[in-house]
C-alpha cells in the first residue's frame, strides 16, 4: 500500500468521523439544528452539490457507456468501468444526500408509489431511481468476476448480464438524458426567482449539454488522480480524445449560453459590474472558456498537467453553475440570505469523502483499472505477531492501517461532536424591551376605554413630530382631542404604558393609573407586583421575565456565595446532612426573603423558590387575563362580558396606530428573523412605511431584488 | 467562570464521553480482530479457553494472589474499588443522571462515598510511592505509571473539597471547574493510554495465550528452519 493512498485515506476517514457525528444530530434534532437553510431559502448546499452537481458529476458513466457501445470507440474501453463505479456510486450519494435534506427522509420511497405525473421532480424522481438500478447491473459484472463469487449459479447470472449490455446502455441513456435535462427544468417555474443571467428557457439543452461535457472532464480528472494515488500508467493519447471531444461539447454549451442570452437580451447584465454579472464571467470562463481554450492546444491534450488543470477547472466550473442557479443565483428577500453552516459543509464534504473511500475500496479488490493489480493476497501480509514483554495496547503492529483509519475517524468525529449543537438548535434569545410610559389621555372611563395617544415620551423625536403633524386614517371620531389641529385640545394628561415586549409594533396600551385607581390606589400595588427585588418596592415585570417566549433564571447562585460569606455560607442554604444539594433540597427562598412577597397578589409567586420566571408573554397573559376574568365574574354589571377576551388589550385598530408610529424596524414575518437587516433594507422600508403606504412586508422587500427593475420578463 | 463551567459540563463532557466509549469499542473490536486473524492462522488450535477464563475471574478479585508484596497488591484494590464506586454511586453523581436522562440508581451514602474518596487519594499517593521505592517496580515503571494515578487523584481532591466547603480553601466555583474538566480530560485519556483496560481486561489473559502460541516473528522462523523461507503458513 502506498503512503501517498494511506494518506489519503486518513483524511477520508477523519471527515467520514466528522460526517457521522453531524449526522447523529441531524437524524435525532432535525434540520433547523444543523442547517441555515429556512422558509426563504429551503434549498441549500445538500442540493445544490449533493444533488444537482453529484448528478452532473456522474455523468461520465453514460457518456463514456455511449462513446464505447454505441459509437464503439473501443479504445476508450479502459475508461468504461472506472467511469461506470463513479456514476454508481455518485448516484448512491445522491440518493444519501437526498435523504439528509428531506425533512421525513423516511419517505424518500414515496415517488414509486405516489405518482404525480405533473412533476418534474417526480420525473427526476423516478429516473434517478431507474438509473441506479440500471448501474447496478452495469458494475455488476466487476463484482461477478471476483474469485470469492466464482459460483456456477452466480457464473450464470454474468452471462446473462454480460449478453444484456447493450440493452442496459441505451436505457442508461435515455434515463440519463431525461432527468440530467429535467434538473435543469426544475427551474423554469421560478422566472421571477432566478437571476436572469441563469435563468433560461432552454435551461434543460444547457443543464444537458453541461452534464455531457463535465462527464468526459470528471473521466479525466478522475483517471489522473487514479493514476497518482494508485501508481499506474497514464493513457495519454485516449485522455487527450476525451478532452478534445469535451472541448468541442464546452464551446457548444458556451454557444448555447450566450445565443441564449443575447437574444432574450440580457447579455448586458453579464459586464454592468454587479456582483451577480462578475460571478456570470467568472463562471462560464471557469467552467467552459478557458478549458475549452486550453485544450484546443495538442501540447495541453497531451500533457498531464494541462489536462489536470483543464479537467479541474471545468468540474469546479460545473459545479459552481449548478450552486448558482439553486443557490447564489437564487433570488431572496433582503435579510433571508442563506451561507451554508460548517455542518452542511460536513455532510457534503463527508458523504463525497465516504463514497470515494467506497471507490478506492473497489479498486483494490475488484478488476476496475485494468492496470491496477487487486490487493495482495492475505496470505502475503506481514504475519501477526506479538510481544508479550512490550505490548501495550494487545495489538500488533499489523493492524497499523485499520487502527490509524478508526482513529482518524474517531478524532474527527470527537471534534465535530465539540461544537454541534447535541441538545438541539438553542432558541433564539427576544429579549424583553420593558413597557415605556408615553403621555396621553383617557377620554373615556366607560365600557368602552378609548385613549387618545400623544407621544410625549417616545424614543424617536422624528416619530414624535410625525404623530403630532400627521392625521391618521384610523383616528378620526376616535382620538377626538389627540393632535394639534384637531377638534378639542388634549386636557388631562397621564402616563399610560406602551407594553410591546418583542417590539413587533403591535403594541398594547396598558392605563397603568386607571388600574391602580380601580383596585383601590397605593394598597394594590402588590396584587400584580407579586415579587420584588429585594431593595425595591414594585419591581417591573420585565425585570424577572427577561425573555418573551422562554423562561429565565432569575437566581444568582454566585452573588449568594458572596453575600453569604462564601464556602462558610453553604450550610445556610444547603443544609448539613442534606444527600444532594440540589434545587429542590435547599433552603426555601422565602425563608429568608420575607419582604419582598407580596401578600395577595392575583398569581402568587412559587410558594417557597422561585428560581426561574416564566416567559414575558406567558407572565402577562396569565396576569391580566386572570384578573380580568375574575372582575368579570364578581361584577358583571360593571365591566363588559368580553373583558378577559384578547380584543380588550389587543385592539387591533390602535394597534395599526401605534404601528403607523412606531420607528421602523424589523417587522418580516417569515419564519426566521434576521439577525440585522442590511441598510439598504431597512432604508427602503422606512420609506416604505409612511401613513399612505401599507405595503407588506413581501411587497416592500421585492422591490428591494438586485436586478427586478430591469428584468426582461417573458 | 459560568461560561467555563458550563463549556466542561455540556459539550466537552459528553464529547469526552462519546469519545471513551467508542475509543473503547474501537479498541476492544481491533483486538478480537486480531486475536481472530491469530487463531485462524495458528498451527496449534487448542487454546486452553477454561484457564483463560479462570485466571481473568481470579484476578478480578486478587485476594488469592496477594503475596510477598501484599500491601501493594492491597493499595491496587483498595485504588480500583474507589475508582470505580464513587463516580457512579456518588449521590450528587446519580442526581446529575437522573435529570440529565430520566435514569437513577440506588447511590452510596455520603459518608461511605467521603471515606472512599479519601482511600483513593491515598491509594493513589501510595501507589507512586510504592513503585518509586521498589527496584523492580522502578526499573519497568514508565512515565504514564507515576502520572496517571495522580491525575486520577485530581477530580477526587477537588470532588471532595466541593462535596465539603468547609473544608475548601478555594472558591466553590473554581473548584468545580477544576473538579469537572480534570475529569473530562480523564474520559479523553482513557483510550488512548493503558486506562483502556477498563474494557480490555477479560482479553489480557486471553492475549497472553495467543502470544505463546505465536511467538514473536514465529512464522519466519519456523519457515527459516524446516528451509520453505517464502512460502505460505
């Protein structure tokens, strides 16, 4: 075994470990765990390379199938079965790769029985499963021939497949044909999400004629790293045919492209500078121009090296195409960009490093290269042997390769373990924004409790002045004294509290004076401020329920263990004795922090410990509704029967005021929230949002898509 | 400090203890590989598979074979019978699994988990001592003989000291870091070094055996002498 495969197989296992860590979580914690992928951009890197360019990439076994048994080219005979073992197995890894990207992979089988004959996809579906089996039986030959399967049954069943060769080819190729196009059709419903430059009505030919040309390039990268890693002998002469017909395909493809484009006219958008143009040139010269330009030289044809550069730069060209047109090319809403996370790089990179492992694996003991010798015999390996005054570890030397190749493995898994997210995707933290006080005015005390709103105390001055200048639509007869210009003049100012915990701007108005007035003046205090900080008198809610949605832990256990005289102070709170000091074993938090616990309050704090608060919006619901509720039943003749229903607080037309008002921000209601808007987003939905504009939050970011003004749509 | 604490409870704990156990399984699967591949091409096949198991049960329990050096040998199992019940009979220990994966076992008293801990220490100290002073001991003993015990004795001391504030003159925090990432470390280092005999021992006697049935370098030379240098065992 040579160093240089050892090597290689090292690095293969380390990332197969990485792989098979990543996938422990994938498979128990789901997708949002690992992936970015989300609403906007739900396809990602698993099927931009795993899918779209794993198919292209095994193209090789069809077109090399075709060059030698239809067009009987027998001297490109040697290349057949390498090519063919490629396209099994990256028919394989497409098929793997699927099934970590569908969200129920265990379905993966329902296109056999579930048709929907309208479907492109289902179409791809189906020929990808065909053409799998169709590999199988075409490599299943080279599995046949092996001395371990010399049986007169097994012996029958090569003859029959070695007679349907040609049968097997041509269906090889027509279902090769059919879903290496229709990957490319997948895209024509999507003319107002793929950028221009890639999206084509002839998308289909160009996917097709790629594929035909990565094919014979991926033959020839594939058989000089073959050369390198297992030592054999180069055949120039045939590699140099297969570039010259690649080149030919290439400039066709490039043909295609560009005719393409000039006639739907767009061409124009390749050179405007944009970013979108520079990675247009940068991948057709990568992928097409300059390797087609390159092998028109016979010296490049000839040369190694030249066909190695050509070879890798048209594979990585291809591949980049199709990461183009499903994901760089892809238009999203301003603030959805997708980038891969490090755990979808791991399972592409794992599964292509898992399946080449599975290549060099046949190589070495089936007859795949006709000049690359099996493995030695077992009866030629170096003997067992071992020492009992030195062994360590009970294993011999001879072992080396399986140990270093499970330790690798097993690193690589162990790192990849440190940094995954094992107890599942952590929620994203929306922290509370406390309820601020904004000066108005209760017009009304009755059933109906209108308030009309003046923002003294805002935190945009500019929204200020707008309030006062501008008359809102949903204002009038309602705000009777609200603005200067209106009616009547604002005559009895109060403080009322603008409760918007996520800042969504559907704020609710909460007359904090109105309340305490109504529940009996200084003594209510403590019916809602159920617990306070110890120096305070009436903690805000927002101090303790720190976070809408989720729990917080409230407690400091090291501000305890200073405040008690540390390692002395234990026993105060953990008493001697005591089997596990633990939460639900210690001290009673009440048994020392008597003032703070209010006496009657509506939602009593936890009877003795109170260590965690619920969430910002649980806390609420449970403290007004109750409340309400309870008011209802005791004096129905003085509050409305709807008092405890969401209407009350949530009134959705002072909502849409208060929203009108509030300073932009982010208000997408897609799936996953954006970390930060980019500016240029934010601006043009500031713009956006004024009185006479109600765009939402999709209109207002399309209008934001690079490219969308000057579309040449069909 | 919370950020560490939290970093040497979660993600390195169970990265620590994913690697032991499949380090282990690794370990344990290339030996019966090898022991396998022995036995297929050993001339004589008649492995004494009775004495093998024998003598692995009576050294599990080595009172039988305490000898001239028995406070040695007494030290050893003193050593073994702490570091195995403590960290899975601790109190705090089962209360720590039990929220984490909703398993509990029956735990040691406190007051038997302190004094074993306080035994481990002192097996641990003893044992470098021991080997240090003895010439045998000190001629075949090699670095990893005097360090591990002592690293081993690292999340004992500190355990102990959290287990008792009282008695720490450190802070509680720290301490537990300390007492947490040692044993962490410790998980990591068990397949890699001759703590893997952990999951190994049942194959020590058996390996043993093998060995004698095939010598160092024994196919050579048996080929060397009958003169079929080459040729296939």
């Amino acid at each position: 075994m040579s160093d240089r495969l050892t090597n290689l197989k090292t690095i293969l296992w380390t990332l197969v470990g990485v792989l098979a860590a990543v996938s422990v979580v994938r498979f128990t914690r789901g997708l949002g765990s690992v992936t970015n992928l989300s609403d906007a951009a739900p396809w990602g890197l698993w099927i931009g390379f795993d899918v779209m360019s794993g198919v292209a990439l095994a193209a090789g076994g069809f077109v090399l199938a075709a060059t030698v048994h239809i067009f009987g080219l027998k001297r490109y005979h040697g290349f057949l079965r390498p090519a063919i073992l490629t396209a099994w197995l990256g028919y394989a890894a497409v098929a793997v790769g699927l099934l970590y990207d569908l969200g129920l992979p265990w379905r993966i089988w329902h296109p056999i029985l579930h048709w929907q004959h309208r479907s492109v996809l289902f179409e791809v579906a189906l020929c990808v499963m065909l053409y799998l089996s169709v590999l199988t039986l075409e490599f299943a030959p080279a599995i046949l021939e092996h001395p371990l399967l010399d049986k007169r049954f097994l012996r029958g069943i090569l003859r029959i497949l070695k007679k349907a060769t040609i049968p097997l080819v041509i269906a090889g190729i027509v279902l090769s044909t059919l879903h290496q196009s229709s990957l490319g059709s997948l895209f024509l419903i999507t003319p107002y999400r793929l950028h221009p430059l890639w999206y084509s009505h002839i998308i289909y030919v160009l996917f097709f004629v790629s594929a035909v040309a990565l094919g014979l390039m991926m033959v020839v990268l594939e058989s000089l790293l073959s050369a390198y890693f297992f030592r054999h002998e180069v055949h120039t002469r045939e590699l140099a045919g297969l570039g010259l017909a690649a080149s030919v395909v290439l400039w066709i493809y490039v043909a295609l492209r560009l005719g393409d484009l000039a006639l739907r006219g767009v061409l124009g958008m390749a050179v405007d500078g944009s970013w979108h143009g520079a990675l247009f040139v940068a991948e057709l010269g990568l992928s097409a121009v300059i390797p087609a330009t390159l092998m028109l030289s016979r010296r490049v044809r000839e040369s190694r090296a030249g066909m190695a550069v050509a070879a890798a730069f048209t594979v990585s060209g291809m591949v980049l195409y199709r990461l183009d047109v499903s994901i760089f090319a892809f238009l999203r809403p301003p603030g959805f960009g997708y980038h891969p996370s490090w755990e979808e790089l791991a399972v592409s990179v794992g599964i292509v490093s898992a399946f080449a492992l599975l290549f060099i694996f046949f190589v070495e003991r089936l007859k795949v290269y006709e000049d690359v010798s099996r493995r030695p015999r077992s009866e030629d390996e170096p003997k067992p042997s071992y020492d009992p005054s030195t062994v360590r570890r009970l294993q011999p030397r001879t072992l080396a390769a399986p140990g270093r190749f499970t330790g690798a493995a097993l690193a690589g898994a162990a790192v990849a373990l440190l940094f995954l997210p094992v107890r599942g995707s952590e929620r994203t933290p929306s922290p509370v924004v406390a309820a601020r006080s904004v000066e108005g005015e209760s017009l009304d005390r009755g059933p109906a409790r209108t308030h009309a709103l003046v923002f003294a105390a805002l935190d945009s001055a500019e929204a200020v002045t707008r309030a006062r200048t501008t008359a809102l639509p949903g204002m009038t007869g309602r705000s009777t004294g609200a603005f200067p210009g209106s009616r009547a003049p604002l005559e009895k100012t109060t403080l009322l509290l603008l409760v918007d915990g996520n800042q969504d701007g559907y704020a609710v108005l909460f007359d904090h004076e109105a309340h305490k007035e109504r529940l009996g003046g200084d003594t209510s205090c403590v019916m809602c401020h159920h617990l306070n900080l110890p120096p305070e008198a009436n903690t805000p809610c927002a101090s303790c329920h720190r976070d809408m949605y989720d729990s917080t832990q409230v407690f400091d256990h090291a501000q305890h263990i200073a405040a008690l005289d540390g390692n002395e102070g234990c026993v105060q709170c953990h008493a001697q004795g005591v089997k596990v000091k633990s939460y639900a074993t210690s001290t009673a938090c009440s048994k020392c922090h008597v003032e703070p616990v209010a006496t009657d309050p509506v939602i009593p704090a936890a009877p003795d410990r109170w260590p965690k608060a619920e969430g910002y919006m649980e806390a609420m619901h449970g403290l007004c509704v109750t409340c309400h509720k309870r008011e209802v039943q005791r004096h129905p003749d003085k509050y409305p029967a709807d008092l405890a229903e969401c209407g009350t607080c949530h009134d959705a037309d002072r909502a849409a005021q208060l929203r009108e008002l509030e300073p932009a921000r982010d208000r997408a209601v897609l799936s996953r929230p954006p970390d930060g808007l980019p500016a240029a987003g934010r601006d043009a939905r500031t713009e956006g949002a004024g009185p006479d504009s109600h765009g939402t939050p999709a209109a207002s970011a399309t209008g934001a898509f690079p490219g969308a003004g000057g579309r040449q749509t069909p | 400090m919370s950020t560490w604490l939290h970093l040497a409870r979660g993600p390195l704990f169970w990265t620590a203890l994913a690697f032991m156990v499949l380090g282990l399984v690794r370990q344990l699967g290339l030996t019966l590989w090898e022991t396998a591949r022995v036995y297929r091409r050993a001339g004589d096949k008649d492995l004494p598979v009775g004495r093998v198991v024998r003598e692995t049960g009576s050294w599990l329990v080595p009172v039988r074979h305490f000898g001239k050096r028995w406070p040695y040998s007494l030290t050893t199992f003193v050593f073994h019978v702490g570091v195995i019940l403590v960290p899975l009979l601790l109190a705090g220990h089962v209360e720590l699994w039990r929220a984490g994966l909703g398993i509990s076992w029956p735990a040691l008293p406190n007051v038997v988990s302190t004094t074993l801990t306080l035994l481990v220490i002192a097996a641990a100290l003893a044992l470098v001592l021991e080997r240090a002073i003895a010439r045998a001991s000190r001629a075949l003993g090699r670095f990893s003989d005097y360090s591990l015990p002592l690293f081993i004795a690292v999340p004992f001391v500190s355990g102990l000291l959290v287990m008792h504030p009282t008695w720490n003159p450190f802070a509680t925090d720290p301490t537990l870091l300390v007492h947490v990432l040692s044993a962490d470390v410790l998980l990591f280092l068990v397949p890699l070094t001759k703590l893997s005999h952990m999951i190994l021992f049942p194959l020590t006697q058996l390996v043993s055996e093998m060995a004698w049935h095939f010598p160092p370098d024994a196919g050579s030379r048996v080929a060397e002498t009958l003169g079929k240098e080459g040729e296939p065992i």
